[in-house]
C-alpha cells in the first residue's frame, strides 16, 4: 500500500500538489474540529459562538497553509536544485548530473538538462578535437611544404656538385687545344666518374620515389633470412679486406624463413653493410647478427668508429638527411640509402632502428618471422 502511494506521489506533479492538499485539508479539518470542541466546552472571554467560529476558520486557514506550504516545499526544493543546475549548465559546467527524483514532468526536465549538459559536453570534446586535427592538419601541411621545399633545395645542391664538375673538366677539355692525351683521359675519367656518381644518385632519388608510393608492387615470396645475409657478407669480403676490417658473423639458427621481397631486402643490408665500412674504422670489427624467437627474426649490424650523435638519431631515416653537415655528397651519399631501407622495412611490416654510444653504432631490422 506505501508503495502504490509513493508512487502514486512521484508519478504526477498534480497528483502530488492534489495529495498535498488532501493532507493538509484532513489535518486541518481535525485541528479545526479540535478546536471548535474546545472553545464550546470553555466559555472563554464569553465569545460568541460566531466568534468562536471564526477564531477557529482563522486558526485552521493558518495551519493549512504552514501544512500545504511545508509539504510543497520538498517539491519547491527539488525545482530549486533544477534551477541551479540549468544555472550551471548555463556558465559552462557540463559535468553535473541532477538526480531524477520523480517520474513525472519535474524527472523529465531533469533527464533533459543531463541530457543537454552530456550533449554539450561531447560538443566541447569534439571541438577541442576538432581544433586539435585543424593545428595537426596545419602542421603536417607546413611540414609537407617544408619537406618539399628541402627536397628542391637538397636534390639541386646534391645535382650541382657533379654537375658543376662535370661541365667545368669537358670545358677544360673542349677549350684547351694544347692538352696531351694522358690529361685529356684525366679529365675525361673524372667527368666520367662523376657522370656515374650524378647517374647513382638519380637511380637512389628514382627508387626512393617508387618505395615511398602506396601501390608499390613488390614480389613476396619466403625468404631463407640466414642464407640471405650469408650470402650478402661473402659479397662484401673483398670490401672488408680493403679496408682491414675484421667480419664477426652470427647466425642463431641456419633456417630462419620471412616473407619478402628478396632483391628489396638485399638492398637493405647491402646499403647497412656499406654504411658500416664507410663510417666505421679501419683495422677495427663489424659484428653482424641474426637472433630470432617464435615470432620475429632480428638483424643487428653493428661498426667500431664516431658515434652518431644523439641529436641525429631521430633523423637519420629521413630523406637526405645527413648527420654530418659538413660531409660533402661524394663522403656522404644522397642521404637518401636509409630513408629507402626504412621503407622497404615498412612495407615488409618490420622496424628499422639504430643506436650509437660511445665508439660502437648499431642498425636493427626486425622483420616477421615465418614458420613454413
């Protein structure tokens, strides 16, 4: 029975202020009664009974209203909490969640305002989101800009240098009627040589711009990793001697299987390898490693010589970046040998790194292992 008439209180704010009144009414009508009883039972001050009555009808409508009004007050305090959360809402506080304390118009206007502040709330996050894609949209274009920019700038200087080169001896040659034969074929072979310098950067620029396109299309199939990289060191064998260097190979297991692109990851260790003889000492080791566990086959490439300074790290992937500034093009390469083995790396879905501390810097190419 309470609970019909809790319900029956909350359901309806009319049934509520009707309830409201039936109460106040029947504890009115008592005190009133009461108090008619009283004043005839007494003859007090020798009032008339009108005046009884009337003291009585007054006492009571005072009763009423204290009754009515204390009740209605639950009520009016639950609109005043409505009130201060609209308020709320209104100077931009979002996050307030109003109890719905009635089934009736008063808990839908509730559900309302928790619903509008949720709403607006999820409105600041997406515009704040929103302002945050413009800055990064804004960013990535200015650095799309600036990447193209250095790209103009770094392809014209790498371009120059040979070029300049290579017009400056032919004019020597053309120009001068009085050079023998053998400064004629000096010349000539140093125009020549930097005719095929000029023709390996273009070949490095062209191959860069392929691997970096998202249609690449490259020719997977399952790759024998340890006989790869074997095979690429015994390459390098006459280049290690040159230069006094004394291979450490390791190799974890004689079968580790990936799936690739065998030419494109010969390019990649073959460009690491290089890297290794050129910036490493001579008369000193290169250690190359193949490690492996049950998902991933890990090359480590590692030379004795300057580090690579920890301000360059994160750059040396980029294109054209060198990390010796004043190394020139013919020490230095186009900068681009790293920038195309990370994307080969990418598009096997590997990783590529590299680490430098003391005299010992070391690249890590981490590709998916296969087990078939």
């Amino acid at each position: 029975m309470m609970e019909k008439l809790r319900r029956l209180f909350i359901s309806s704010f009319r049934w509520r202020l009707l309830i409201n009144i039936i109460i106040s009414y029947i504890v009115t009508f008592l005190i009133y009664s009461a108090m008619i009883m009283i004043l005839e039972s007494f003859d007090i001050f020798s009032l008339s009974i009108e005046i009884k009555y009337f003291i009585s009808f007054v006492l009571s409508l005072c009763v009423f209203l204290v009754i009515f009004f204390d009740l209605m007050n639950i009520t009016l305090k639950y609109l005043g909490n409505l009130s201060e959360a609209i308020q709320e809402v209104t100077n931009g506080d979002y996050n307030i969640e109003v109890p719905i304390e009635y089934d009736d118009e008063l808990g839908l206007l509730a559900a309302n305002i928790n619903a509008l502040a949720k709403t607006l709330a999820d409105k600041e996050i997406e515009g704040a989101i929103l302002k945050e894609n413009e800055r990064l949209a804004f960013d990535a274009e200015r650095n799309a800009e600036k990447q193209k920019n250095d790209l103009i700038t770094n392809v014209a200087h790498d371009l120059r240098t040979p070029l300049t080169t290579i017009v400056g001896y032919l004019e020597l040659i053309k120009n001068n009627d009085q050079l023998d034969k053998e400064d004629i074929k000096k010349y000539s072979t140093v125009a020549y040589e930097k005719s095929k310098r000029l023709q390996s950067m273009m070949d490095d620029l062209f191959e860069f711009t392929s691997l970096d396109q998202a249609n690449v299309k490259v020719h997977m199939t399952t790759i024998n990793i340890s006989e790869l990289i074997l095979q690429i060191v015994d390459e390098f064998y006459p280049t290690f001697q040159e230069h006094n260097l004394k291979p450490t190979l390791h190799v974890s297991q004689p079968n580790l299987l990936i799936h690739g692109d065998g030419q494109l990851l010969a390019r990649v260790f073959d460009n690491l390898l290089s890297n290794a003889v050129k910036y490493g000492e001579d008369n000193n080791d290169i250690k190359i490693e193949v490690l492996n566990d049950e998902q991933t086959v890990t090359i480590k490439i590692m030379n004795y010589g300057n580090p690579i300074a920890k301000e360059d790290l994160p750059y040396i992937f980029d294109k054209f970046y060198r990390s010796d500034s004043s190394r020139s093009s013919s020490t230095g390469g186009t900068g681009l040998g790293l920038a195309i083995a990370k994307n080969i790396i990418h598009i096997h879905n590997g990783s590529i790194l590299a680490t430098s501390h003391k005299d010992k810097t070391t690249f890590v190419v981490s590709l998916p292992r296969t087990l078939k």
